[in-house]
C-alpha cells in the first residue's frame, strides 16, 4: 500500500534494507523464502525495504522475474514498513516495472542509475522524467552510483516533479555535502548509499539513514549502528561498525564479486537458503570464505 509522502520521507531517514532475491536449486524464483527475512527486518526496526535492489540481483533477473518480486515483496511486506521497487535498465524497460511496481502497491521507485556506456547527462534526466511518468503518481529515490554526470545534472534531476529523495552512492562525501547545500530548498532525503561502513562520513556531511544488505543476515546490527548515529554517538557507530569489518571484507572479494555471495551464503548457514547467486556473481564462497563467514557467524549466535 502506498505510504503518504511525509511518512515515506521520514523513513528514507532511516535504513532502506535491500532484499535479497530467492532462487530454488532449479535456478528459478522462490519467492516465498523471503518471507522470514521480511520478518525479520520488520520486528528489527528496519525503516524501509527494497525490492529489485543491487543485493537483490536486479541485473541478474528478466524483466519479468522483477515484476514478479516486486509483487512478492509487497505481499510479504503488506504495508508494515514503506516499500521501494527498484527500475532500470532500458527505459521501456524501467517504465515496464514503474508500471508494474505502482500496480503492486510499492510505496515509491527507486531509479537505478543507468548502466550504459554511453549516458549523456541530459538523456539521464529525460529518462527519470519519462519513468516518473509511467509512475503516475508514485514518489521517486535516485540511486546514484557515478557522480561523474555532475552536480548540474544531478541538481535538474533533484527538480523532476515526484523525486523524494537521493540514494549517494559514490565515496565522495565532499560532492555529496555540495549538492545538499545546492537542493536545499527542497527538503530532499539524502540516503547514504553505501552501507553501513559509509554512514557516519555521510552524516557528518548531512546525509541521514543508509542502505543496507546487511539486514537481511542481522537486521539488529544495522538498526543500532543506526540508532548511535542517530544519537551523534560516533564512537559507539564506529565501535559496532568495525565489529562487521570481517563481513564487509568478505563481501569484497573478487572485485565486490561476493557482495551478494556472502549473504546467501550467510542465509544457508542460518537454514534459510534463498539458493546460489547468479553468474557473473561468485558462487559458491571459497572454501576459507566460508571458513571464515561460518565462524562470524557462530561468534554473532546465528548458527
């Protein structure tokens, strides 16, 4: 069911958890799996949850198979926590699940960034215009991963009628202070959008809230290195940021390669197999990945 936008834009100031997407051993969706970590993340606090998001696969799946997970997400959700529906990819494509996303009753689109080779910065703000229209309605959150367009373009897209907020996902706390300081006026949320690790430079620059995968393994980590940012208690963010370092370690082995790797591996070992990652992600771990994923584990009381 779709969230009143004031109640929307108070949750992007908390944790977007993204979800995974599950598979059955015949490389097939298994949407019903997901249900427990929807659970889960719901009874932790997490503020907000994602379908079709990169921890979900998004570029591993058909159009089709999207569709269908939003739709799943939304059942297994059902109205408790705002949920964004990820769209992208070619534009008829992103107006396709823009489409299907409202008619599942998401809360708001989350636009992924163009993946193209060839992106003019003026063809990225036509085409979240053109998204924002199929939406009819729906609030928008950009995901940027490449502040390579430049902070004019990403200003102009700031103005596109229904954008709520901005998921910041490139290292570059600086440039992300600027363009806050340049929308101002707006009231924009701007979401750190890389994980936990990246909070607390993005809250020292104004960013609130962050995005997370994590949340599907211990959804209760993420809320309270939120809740110590949230507080100003840096120290305690840091303390329980660094107790995760080992995880987010694992997770960028082979040039961030096992980023979703060491989730659904981690949710295997937990007993709640959501099945393997799809090429060109790593399947399966190492064998000292999985090592030393399965003794995290044990110290954290999940297996």
């Amino acid at each position: 069911m779709s969230q009143a936008p004031t109640a929307l834009r108070a949750a992007l100031n908390g944790i977007s958890g993204i979800l995974v997407t599950p598979f059955d051993d015949a490389d097939k969706l298994a949407p019903a799996r997901l249900a427990p970590i929807v659970d889960r993340a719901v009874n932790a606090g997490v503020h907000v949850l994602v379908a079709n998001g990169n921890t979900s696969e998004f570029y591993g799946l058909t159009t089709n198979e999207a569709e269908q997970m939003v739709h799943a997400a939304a059942e297994h959700v059902a109205g408790r926590v705002p949920l964004l529906a990820g769209v992208g990819r070619s534009l008829h494509d992103a107006i396709a699940l823009a489409r299907a996303s409202r008619a599942a009753g998401a809360s708001a689109l989350m636009v992924h960034q163009p993946p193209d080779p060839f992106v003019a910065p003026r063809g990225v703000v036509q085409y979240v215009t053109r998204i924002a229209e199929a939406g009819d309605g729906l609030p928008l959150v950009l995901y940027l991963r490449d502040d390579g367009i430049g902070l004019d373009a990403v200003e102009e897209l700031c103005a596109i009628p229904g954008v709520v907020g901005v998921k910041w996902a490139s290292p570059t706390p600086l440039r992300l202070a600027e363009i806050i300081e340049r929308t101002r006026e707006r009231d924009l949320a701007w979401v750190g959008g890389l994980a936990e690790h990246w909070a607390p430079p993005f809250y020292a620059v104004g960013s609130r809230g962050f995005t997370s995968g994590l949340i599907n393994v211990l959804p209760e980590r993420s809320v309270a290195i939120h809740a110590a940012l949230e507080a100003g208690d840096y120290p305690r963010a840091m303390e329980l940021i660094r107790s995760m370092a080992e995880f987010e370690a694992l997770r960028a082995l082979e040039r961030n390669g096992t980023n979703v790797t060491v989730v659904k591996r981690a949710l295997q070992l937990m007993g709640n197999d959501c099945g393997a990652v799809r090429a060109p992600g790593a399947w399966p771990l190492s064998t000292e990945a999985d090592d030393t994923l399965r003794r995290l584990l044990g110290q954290w009381g999940l297996i």
